[in-house]
C-alpha cells in the first residue's frame, strides 16, 4: 500500500466520522469530512481537483456557520430562548437511543420541555418556538448531510481518477 492509498483510506474513515457528525450533534461533520476531501487532494492533486476543494471548503464553513446560528436565530424569532436550542440538543441525543422515531421526535419534545421552562408554562408559545427549533434543526441536519455527500461523491471520483490513471 503506498502513500496516495493510505490517505484514500484516512478519507473513507473521516468521511464515515463526516456522515455520523452531520447528525449528531458535538461532532463537527462536515468539517471532518473535509479534512478527508483535503487528503483526497493531496493523494492525487490536480487543478480541478483543487479548486474544487477551496469551493467546498467555503461551502463548508458558511454550512457550519449556518448550522451553529440558525436555531438560536429562529427560535429568537419565534419568541423563544436559548433554552428551547438546548432541550432541541438534548431531545436529539436522547433520540438516538430510540432510532428512527427518535431523531424525528426528540428534538421537538425537547425544544418544547426547554420552552415550558423558559415561559412559565406558556403552550402557544412553547409549540411554536419548539417546531421553529425543530424546523431549523432538520434544516441544518439536512444540510450537513448533502453537503458531507458531496464530499464523498468527489473523494470516490478522485479516487477512480487516481486507479484509472495509474
């Protein structure tokens, strides 16, 4: 095994770590998985190939920079608190443990137990700021997750690249 194909095989193992992190929250996805891109560049660089990663690098930051903002900015505009974010995290966390149902419910229930805390038992409120938290968590998820498909679909292209042209 020479030194192009061990950092192919570092660039599947981070792109798997990618994949996981776009869904779980405190493990930075696409960040990761662009790390794994960067190996894949510097594997088999080429000019398009380079270009490619500094698009999908700014991608990758206006993704997480996005992702980070985004549930404190609707939740805020719904009329929520920072609360509501965190009972989202947590509700996800708590989520994984009942798969598949759970990713889908517990960011919500949380949220929403986060927000009855917050207003005193408000429950107009605390269903709107829970679904605009809910909302904008599987906004982001979403986006994480096509964003860390992209990235793997170009490391398995210039993976093929580097076979064929040996």
């Amino acid at each position: 095994m020479n030194y192009s194909e061990i950092l192919y095989c570092i660039a599947a193992f981070l792109n798997m770590i990618g994949f996981i992190g776009a869904l779980l929250p405190g493990i930075p996805g696409p960040p990761v998985s662009y790390i794994g891109l960067l190996l894949c560049c510097i594997a088999f660089p080429s000019p398009l190939m380079i270009v490619i990663t500094v698009i999908i690098g700014i991608d990758t930051m206006l993704v997480s920079i996005i992702d980070y903002v985004a549930p404190g900015i609707l939740a805020n505009h719904a009329g929520g608190c920072k609360k509501a974010v965190w009972g989202a995290n947590i509700g996800l966390l708590i989520g994984l443990f009942f798969s598949p149902w759970g990713l889908i419910v517990g960011p919500f229930i949380g949220a929403f137990v986060g927000e009855m805390i917050n207003s005193k038992r408000n429950l107009a409120l605390s269903i709107k700021v829970s679904t605009y938290t809910f909302l904008s968590i599987v906004m982001g998820a979403f986006m994480k997750l096509l964003l860390c498909f992209i990235i793997l679909c170009i490391c398995v292209v210039n993976f093929i690249v580097y076979i064929y042209s040996a």
